[in-house]
C-alpha cells in the first residue's frame, strides 16, 4: 500500500509538470522557440480541444526560450531580432538554470528517493533546497524587475506559486517568457531567419490553420477580407 501511495506521489509530480507545461494556441498563434543555434517557429501539434490547438515543449529543456505570438494581430510595428531575444535569455541566465536544477531535484532525486531509500530527512532536504532555489529565483527577478517590466506583486505571486507548488517551478522561466511574449510580427521573423524547408512547412501550418478556421466560423464580410490579407501575406513573407 504504502508503495502505491509513493508511486502515485511519483506520477503527481510528473502530471503537475506537464500539465503546467502545455499551452493551448489559438489559431492564430504561433510559437518562436530556439532551437540549437538557430529558432524555430511552429504553430503546435495538430491537437485540437475546443478551438485551442496543444503544445507542449520538450519537458527535458525548462531552460529553453519559448515566446508565443500572433501572425494575426502582430505586437507592435518592430520584429524582434535574435539579438534582443538572447539578450533576454542571457538576463535570466540564474533562473534557467535554477529551474532546471529543481527539475532535476523533482523529477529526478525526489522519485528515487520515494521509490528508494526512503529517507524522510533526505526528502525534506531535497524539498527545502528546492524552496530555497525558488526564492533565489524569485530574488533575481526582483533586481531585474525594472528590465523586465514586472510590478513587484506579480513577482511575489510568482514566487508564492513556486513555493507552494514546486513542479511549477520547473516552467519559472517559460512563465517569464510568457509574460514577456514576442514583440512584432512572428512571420517576418520567419521570412529573415528560418531556412527555406522550415518557411515552406510554416506557410503550410498558416494556411491549415486559415482553412479550419474558415470552416468552424464560416467567416464573411470583414472577417473574410482579413484572413485573406492574412493568407496573401504569409504567402508572400514565407515563399
């Protein structure tokens, strides 16, 4: 029985993670992600719960910069650089790698020690490290806060859901990336920086997605006009 308990202790864990982890798109959303030493830029799985379309980011990299964005309302009228994105990355350099030392601490040290030795001081040892990681990382965002554009509350409410949640703490530096989100248009990122193979198999995704929605909400008038301003300009952007 009390194996059971511990097992499902294990499987919890896991669940919060990766449920804190997914981002349901909408159809108009892209995500800007590094990949390697370049970026990719896609529009999710083919997943589709009520209009959303799933993602879910490699669980193994927390660390990972990953903004999300609208090719059809862009942020702004300035596309943001690779340059201005690493930058962002190299800011909160200590909080990726807090998150993911607690990654490693959660998923890793924590279920062996449950399914292992059993050793309720090393279990409290391994969660008050953990809470103490997320208050340095919450210590460092609070001296970046003004580069960062974060009023302190939102800093403090951060820090408390970490510490009361711990797998939530993994995805601390995807949730800045969320709160930050992509300044400009994903699409003519895109067009300047994927090569010709990654372009094509985006344009693709775009036009799937301009083709479902123009089913599910039979778009007329306006609306219509719009999405295919939307479709020409990806075309023209990502051939």
């Amino acid at each position: 029985m009390a194996a059971s308990a511990e097992i499902l202790l294990v499987l919890a864990l896991v669940a919060l993670y990766l449920q804190d982890s997914a981002v349901l798109l909408h159809f108009d959303e892209v995500l800007v992600e590094r990949a390697g030493r370049g970026w990719r830029v896609s529009t999710g799985s083919g997943f589709e719960a009520r209009g959303r379309f799933l993602s879910l980011p490699n669980p193994l990299l927390p660390m990972r910069t990953r903004l999300r964005a609208s090719w059809l309302h862009p942020s702004g009228a300035q596309v943001d650089t690779p340059a201005d994105l690493v930058r962002f990355g190299r800011l909160l350099l200590p909080v990726r790698f807090g998150a993911t030392v607690v990654g490693i601490v959660l998923l890793g040290v924590v279920p062996w020690l449950l399914l292992g030795p059993r050793d309720p001081v090393l279990l409290l040892a391994a969660l008050c490290g953990t809470w103490l990681l997320v208050l340095a990382m919450a210590g460092w965002i609070a001296l970046q806060r003004a580069a960062l554009g974060l009023p302190l509350r939102k800093v403090l409410a951060l820090a408390l859901e970490g510490l009361l949640c711990p797998p939530h703490a993994i995805n601390l530096y995807r949730r800045l990336c969320a709160l930050r989100g992509f300044r400009g248009d994903p699409l003519a990122f895109a067009a300047a920086h994927l090569d010709d193979a990654a372009r094509r198999r985006l344009r693709a995704e775009v036009a799937s997605r301009l083709d479902l929605f123009a089913l599910a909400d039979d778009a007329s008038g306006g609306r219509s006009a719009r999405l295919a301003e939307a479709r020409a300009r990806a075309g023209d952007l990502l051939r």
